[in-house]
C-alpha cells in the first residue's frame, strides 16, 4: 500500500531538484503529483500551496479549471491528466531517483520536531500549521 505522506515529500523534494534546474516544466508535473498525494494525505494546505506554485508559473494549466486540488482530483477530465503524471514518474520511481540524488525521501533526522505536513510547506517555501484538515 502507498505511503501518501511518504510520496508526497518525495514529489515535493523532486520538484525542488527540478526548480533548481530551472526545468519548470518538469516541476510542475512533481508538484501536481505532490498535491494528489497530500489530498490523499489529508493535507490539503500542502496541496493548495503546490496548486499555487503550479499557476504561478503557468496561469493557463489545467489545475485553474478546478476550485481546489480535491475537486480536480475527482472530476473525469482531471483524472485522465493524473494517470499521465502517474506514468510520468511514480512514487517508486520518485524514491530511486531521491536515492540516486543522494536526497533522504523522508523526514528529516530527530532534530527536528516538524510534522510532515510542516516540512512539506517548509519546503514549498511556505512555512504555517499544516495538520491535517
């Protein structure tokens, strides 16, 4: 069984990689795969922040059709582009890649007392209470 949680700060670390290649892109595509994993996570702050991240660079994309992350994810038109992003890279993929980087896919060590959701934000660049909603 996927780990939501797991595959969404794996999503979110590969789409750090990818902006600071400044593939855009390509970091869009991570982005949108972390906020479906955070929905599914129940951190649907993490996954509004991705959808932000994802217009801000690209006004037109098909998330602005949608009122939030989890109404895209269930609306049929939505779906369809998920199973393409799903193909583009999958949480299993996501970690080899992590691995291959030398980048830790999960939380950080026990110095740290942030919650998952907090560190996602914290690595969006967007730091606020995150638990889940």
């Amino acid at each position: 069984m996927l780990d939501h949680s797991a595959a969404m700060l794996a999503f979110i670390k590969l789409a750090g990689v990818s902006q600071s290649k400044q593939q855009l892109a390509q970091r869009d595509k991570f982005l949108l795969l972390a906020a479906a994993t955070a929905v599914e996570s129940g951190f649907d702050q993490v996954a509004e922040r991705c959808r932000q991240l994802v217009l801000d660079h690209n006004p037109a994309h098909l998330i602005h059709r949608f009122e939030s992350v989890p109404f895209a994810i269930s609306h049929p038109e939505y779906q369809s582009f998920q199973r393409q992003l799903k193909r583009f890279c999958s949480y299993e993929k996501a970690e080899h890649h992590l691995t291959q980087l030398k980048i830790a896919p999960g939380l950080p060590g026990k110095e740290g007392n942030l919650s998952v959701g907090d560190y996602a934000l914290l690595l969006l660049g967007h730091a606020s209470d995150s638990g889940p909603k």
